[in-house]
C-alpha cells in the first residue's frame, strides 16, 4: 500500500493527538501516584488509535465499516484486560472487610482507548471533548466524592 504525501500528514495528526488525549489522562492519574500513569495512558491511546487506523487505511472508501466495528470491538475488549491488571482486592487485617482499589485507573485506561480510537478515527473533536470530560471526572467529581 503507497501512501501519498496528504496520508503522512492526517495520519501523524491522528497518532499526535492520540497520545496528547492519553497522556492528558495519564498525567492526571501520574500526579496522583497510580500504577497506570502517564507512558501507560499514552500506550494505550496511541496502540488503540494504531488499531482503528489499519481498517481505515485498508479500506479508504468508507465504505467497509464492518471491519472497523470489530476492531474497535476488539480494543474495547482488549483494554479490560489491561485495566483489570490495574483493579486489586486488600483485606483489612483490623475488620475483616474487602476493599477493592484500582477501578478508577482501570477505567480510566478504558477511556484512553476510547480517546485512542476516536483519534484515530479522525475524530479529533470528540476526543478533546471527551479528553477534558474525563479530566473533570477524574479531578473535580472527586473533590465532590466525599460528600455523597
């Protein structure tokens, strides 16, 4: 497959922004000492973006979208494998109680992907949307979290 030079462009455009809507959320989630960080965010974001761009790239005519719904099936399948790695149980020794810790991360892994795909897609609005829409769950619905 020739790529043209107009091709370069969109698809660095793409991959660039990919990694800024991952590594606004792992920045967020660095800041705040998680396992799933910055690099981690930005992986995940750029790998789902990689994935959605090869049904694109394969078949430009927009006209086979079938292959690019199972793709993007199968990222947001395969990213809750990641996230679970993120997701652990603790025992408090004093009540005997289960406390689970990491769902937040796990599911803010999930949206990266997400960022990552809508990226890739060429979807760059929604990805700033969505982008800043995480970052004000992750940062202001927490400092409302105690609250309720």
């Amino acid at each position: 497959m020739l790529l043209f030079s107009q091709d370069w462009l969109e698809i660095t455009i793409r991959l660039v922004s990919a990694i800024s809507f991952g590594a606004l959320i792992g920045w967020e989630r660095e800041i705040r000492n998680k396992a799933a960080g910055l690099r981690t965010h930005m992986l995940v974001s750029l790998g789902a973006a990689l994935f959605v761009l090869i049904p694109i790239m394969l078949s430009p005519n927009q006209q086979e979208y079938e292959a690019l719904s199972r793709t993007i099936q199968g990222v947001a399948t395969g990213i809750g494998f990641l996230g679970a790695g993120e997701i652990w149980r603790d025992t408090q020794p004093q009540t005997g109680k289960n406390q689970v810790h990491g769902l937040t991360s796990a599911a803010a892994i999930w949206v990266a992907a997400a960022l990552g795909a809508a990226a890739g897609c060429g979807l760059w609005q929604m990805g700033l949307v969505g982008g800043i829409l995480t970052l004000i769950v992750l940062r202001l619905v927490k400092k409302f979290e105690h609250y309720f």
